[in-house]
C-alpha cells in the first residue's frame, strides 16, 4: 500500500521526509504561524500539496474542524495522523507548580494525544466501512505518537512533561489492543535530546551541551531527520506487523542514566 498522505503536527523534519516520499501533508500549528507556513512552501517545492490549520489540540471542535478541512482538501481520506504537539511547562518541583501549569502540560500532552487519536480512530474505522476494506489488508490507518526519553527518567522539576509523556505509551498500547482487530496500527516513538527549539535549554550554553553529549553513547545531539526515519518506517509497509510498541531512538542515552541537568 502507498500511503497518499500524513498528518503532522509541528516536526518539520517528519513532514518534509515524509513529502519527499510523496506524500501531501497537513501542517498544523498552535502559535507559530511562521514556521507552519515555511513549512508549507517547502512541501509545494518538493512538488506535494499542503494544508496550514491554526488548532487547539486540547479543543476537541476544534480537532473535529482539522479532520474535516483535511478530508475536504485531500480526496476525502486520511492514512496517516502523527501526534507531536506537547509543551513542557515551568521547571519548579511539584511542591512549588503551579497546578494550572500542571493542568495545562496535560491538556496539551495527553488530553490533546487523547482526543486527536480518538477522533482520527473514528474516521479510520469510517473509511473503511465505506470501502468495505478486505480484513486481510494489512494497514487500515496509523496513528504514531511522539513522547520523550524523559518518561523513563527521574528529573527534578519535570514531573508534570515526564508524566504526561508516559501517560501517551501507555495510551498507545491501549488504543493497538482497541484497535488492532479492525486493522488500525498504533506505535509511539521516544527521542532522546533531538536538535529542535524546545530542546534549546540543552543546546544554547556550550558547556552544558558538552556535558550532555559525553552521557550519550554516540557522544552526539540527534537530527531531526533520525526522528523522520523512523516515523517513515512505521509508516511504510515493512513495518504493517508493528504495533503498541514504543521505539525509542536516543543514541543509547537511556543507557547511560543520564542526568539532564547537571
């Protein structure tokens, strides 16, 4: 099966990948209308469609609006819906969070995974009552979502992005069980400290960044790009028995008991 299309979430890497395989895409975007719209042209350059949607993933009108504008625009169907949005929240310990902050980290991380993964479950489940799909094809949607090294890890100050991110693996084996019967493949993957804005806490003082690659087995940051490649093989037909895992990809510093902050 050739997928037609893939549905993004922020991940510039994972939406530019995934159009140069051919793919058209949704871009959508919380705050960021820039980087959403740049994103968007460079599809067009790579001679894919595109889609830019404003949504509050927390909102559950608003994500209905987002399948129904991405069905409108892309042949009425979808194959493909990756759930990378996430915040991290302040960085005080449990005692000194606020609990709006708590509240708002788990509205965005898990309740938004929640509610898009439900949704686009739904119109998978759709499509291929309309189809009338032969129950021995092996793919009838996938939903990939992404988490974090750090729900594996102790980190002062993290408790709210930590729990939360472990709250999606555990979504994730919930929905594969659910859903598996009907064909609708569910897997997340963990990245370890990937060169992205919401990793500059890590990045911009050289020090720390030198520390942190001296915990990390392959001494080095990962690449957008590493991320893309797995989303891309789980995407793809050699990976249709791959479903309810978590597939970390890290460069072995879960090995090393890191310590994020010293």
């Amino acid at each position: 099966m050739k997928y037609s299309q893939i549905y993004v979430f922020k991940g510039q890497g994972i939406a530019l990948l995934l159009a140069q395989s051919g793919r058209h895409v949704t871009v959508c975007y919380h705050k960021n209308e820039k980087g959403a719209l740049e994103t968007a042209q460079k599809i067009h350059d790579f001679g894919r469609k595109s889609l830019v949607i404003q949504v509050d993933i927390s909102d559950e009108k608003q994500v209905k609006e987002l399948i129904e504008k991405t069905l409108k625009n892309f042949d009425n169907h979808i194959d493909i819906f990756i759930n990378n949005a996430g915040i991290s929240g302040d960085f005080n310990n449990v005692i000194d969070k606020e609990f709006r902050d708590w509240e708002e980290v788990f509205r965005v991380n898990i309740h938004g995974t929640y509610l898009c993964s439900k949704l686009i479950a739904k119109q998978y489940l759709k499509q291929n009552l309309e189809k009338k799909i032969n129950e021995a094809d092996q793919n009838h949607g996938i939903i990939i979502n992404i988490t974090s090294v750090r729900q594996y890890l102790v980190c002062e100050g993290s408790a709210a992005y930590c729990a939360s991110k472990l709250a999606i693996e555990s979504l994730t084996k919930t929905m594969a069980l659910e859903l598996g019967p009907q064909g609708i493949r569910v897997c997340a993957i963990c990245p370890g400290l990937i060169d992205t804005p919401m990793t500059s806490w890590a990045t911009r003082d050289a020090e720390r960044k030198s520390k942190i690659e001296k915990q990390i087995p392959m001494r080095r940051i990962g690449h957008p790009n590493e991320i893309a490649s797995m989303v891309a093989f789980l995407c793809s037909d050699d990976a249709s028995y791959c479903t309810g895992q978590t597939y970390i990809v890290d460069g072995g510093w879960l090995l090393a008991n890191p310590n994020l902050f010293a």
